[in-house]
C-alpha cells in the first residue's frame, strides 16, 4: 500500500576498494596513467545523518567482493513479483537501492505487521523508563473490562503475552482485527498455545499510551523515530494502527536493531535483557517467534492464519541468526548480525496475501546469496 507524499567479504590480503564516491576511478587511471588511490573495506559502522537529507554513505558490490553479474536476476525478479523499493544495507552503507515503477525514494508505504517491531521496541523503552512492566496484566493499562473475559481470565493476561500471541483469547471470531470487547473472547489458558492473533498486539499501543500518559504516535516519535532520524506516522486503518515510511526510514530502524537498541553511541534502547528476549525465542509453542519479531535457524516453527508446527528452519535460505519484521504483501525487514545486513522490501503481494513469512523470503535469499557469496 502506497501512501503518497557471505555476504563473503573476500578477503585477498592484496584486495582494497574504493566507496561509491570512487566509483569512476578506474576511468580516471586510464586517462591519467596514475593509479587510483585505495582505501581498505570500511568494517565500522556507518550511521546516516539525522537530518533530513539526502546523505548516505554507499559502498560498492565491487570493493565488497559481491558478485555483481547476478543483480539483473535480482531485479527481475524483484520487479516480476511487483516491488516498489528494495535496499541491501552493509555495515549502514547502501550497497543496493532499487525503485520501482513510479515508486520513490521519498514515497511512504505500509509497513503493516512489519511494524510489530516497532511497537516490540517501544514498549522495553517504555519498561525501562519504568511507565510499565511487561509481567503486569494488561488490566493494568486498559481497565476492567477491556475484553469479554472474566476478571480472573482477563487479570491472567500480561502484556508479555500480548508480545508472544499467547494471549489464548479466541482467534476464530469473525473478524480477528477487531479490538471491541465482544470480539475478545476466551478459548484456552494463557502461554498454552500460540496464534498470530492482531487484536491482542494492537492494544499494546493503548497499554503504551495510558502507561505514558501520552499519545502513542507522539512516545514513538519523541523516544525512536526522531532520535534516529526516520519519518513517517502510524495511522489508524480500521481497528489497525499501521505504520507508513519510506524504504530509508525502514532501513534506519534495521540499523538501530544490529547495534543493539544504539544509535551512533546514543541509546535508545537499554535494556539488554528486554532486547535479547525480543530477538530470541520467546516461548517453546514457536521457537520462530521473540518479541513480535521474526526469527531465523531454530528447530520449527508456525505461521499466521495455522496452528500447524512445522519442521525445520523458517527461511532456510537465510542465515541462521536473521531475525525480521515480516507484514502483509510481504513487506520485508531482514537484518542479520553475523553479516552485519540490514534488506528493506516494500511492495504488493508476491503471490497469495500472507500476513507474515512466505514463499517470497526463501525465493529472494536465494538470489540475495548468489549475490553476496
């Protein structure tokens, strides 16, 4: 939805490079007849300025190593499966940024449940600064009577099970999004099963407001999107808060989660055991789920719209350690640690509407590796 406005770092002990802004270096020595000069692989990391401009560090696929001959097959793939933005992060430098159609780079897209992350970090800042504590019952923040439950059951729910779908409240009413208290209802004991249920995750923005004492989009944006740099906005589609940016906003909230909740020495984010807890597993009923996040390389998994387990890892083609916010028409934020990666999708639907994984992710890591290897 559109809304307007390994990698293998190749080490040959002889190989140096050059960033984009060298890009034509090779062309300068041979009209000049004097060689280039070269700087080694940059390995910090690169933060993007805060302000609102333009600047961004690039790096080359060349200096990288990276096999540059498969990125046609990338963008036809890509483009065939009706994306609009795709960003490949090394180390916060762009290595690639691709726009299709009439999208650009100052276009906001829906982020849909790739958003969850968002919120997933907002409320340990909202723990750490002490407004809640995610082992209260979600009573605390919303009131009595807050769902169709009875006091005791509706006492046993805590936000920390609003952040792992183990809320037990019933997932087969007739519209899953619906946050009314008659669309809440009881169907097993809390932490008993897990079910990719929207309702229970979208009251974390009412539990965070009401904890603060303050609007939610104005706590994001004081504590996060400023600090960081991003824009955008969460707004309200049906019972729904979605959050809309552009792909470099998306890429910057990657950027943030590889250094760990810092950003360019400043924190955000403090709390290492709230943080490890959110890009871990969360719970034994899906090892494949932390905090609202996504999780790559364990034993199994489930997926939204099921309550089948299935074997294995939940994108096999991606490296063990990602962990990602994955939302609806498959809109893709990956970031992996041991490569120090950070890849934005935005766009329509690949193929069938998913609210979360889907074909879409092992597809695109299959070229993404034939690029990076």
């Amino acid at each position: 939805m559109k809304f307007p406005q390994y990698f293998s770092l190749l080490v040959v002990s002889s190989l140096l490079f050059a960033c984009s802004s060298e890009s034509d270096s090779d062309t300068d020595t041979e009209k000049s007849g004097t060689p280039a000069v070269i700087s080694p692989v940059p390995l910090d990391t690169y933060f993007p300025p805060i302000t609102r401009t333009d600047e961004w560090d690039t790096i080359s696929m060349q200096t990288l190593g990276w096999n540059e001959n498969q990125v046609d097959n990338l963008y036809s793939y890509l483009e065939d499966n009706d994306t609009d933005a795709f960003i490949i992060l090394k180390d916060g430098r762009i290595v690639i940024e691709k726009y299709f159609g009439d999208f650009t780079q100052d276009d906001n897209h829906a982020w849909n449940s790739a958003g969850k992350n968002l919120t997933s970090m907002l409320t340990g800042i909202a723990q750490q600064e002490e407004f809640l504590s995610i082992t209260e019952p979600t009573s605390n923040y919303l009131g009595e009577g807050w769902s169709s439950l009875t006091i005791d059951q509706e006492l046993s729910i805590t936000i920390e099970n609003q952040l792992t779908m183990t809320t037990g409240l019933d997932y087969n009413v007739e519209d899953a999004f619906c946050t009314d208290p008659e669309c809440l209802i009881y169907l097993n004991d809390i932490d008993t099963t897990w079910y990719y249920h929207n309702a229970p995750y979208t009251l974390l923005d009412d539990v965070i407001a009401n904890a603060t004492n303050t609007d939610f989009n104005s706590y994001f944006s004081e504590k996060i999107k400023e600090p960081i740099g991003m824009q955008g906005l969460f707004i309200k589609v049906g019972y729904n808060n979605v959050f809309f940016s552009s792909a470099r906003s998306m890429a910057r909230f990657g950027i943030l989660n590889l250094n760990q909740g810092t950003w360019d020495g400043r924190p955000i984010l403090t709390d290492t055991a709230y943080f490890n807890s959110m890009t871990n597993s969360s719970q034994d009923l899906n090892p494949s789920y932390g905090y609202l996040y996504w999780l790559n390389g364990k034993r199994s998994y489930r997926v939204p719209g099921s309550d089948i387990e299935f074997t294995g890892s939940l994108i096999p083609n991606a490296p063990a350690d990602l962990y990602a916010g994955l939302g609806k028409n498959d809109q893709k934020l990956y970031m992996v640690p041991s490569l120090d990666l950070v890849v934005v999708r935005m766009g329509g639907a690949s193929s069938e509407i998913l609210l979360g994984p889907s074909g879409f992710d092992n597809e695109l890591w299959g070229l993404i590796n034939e690029i990076i290897q």
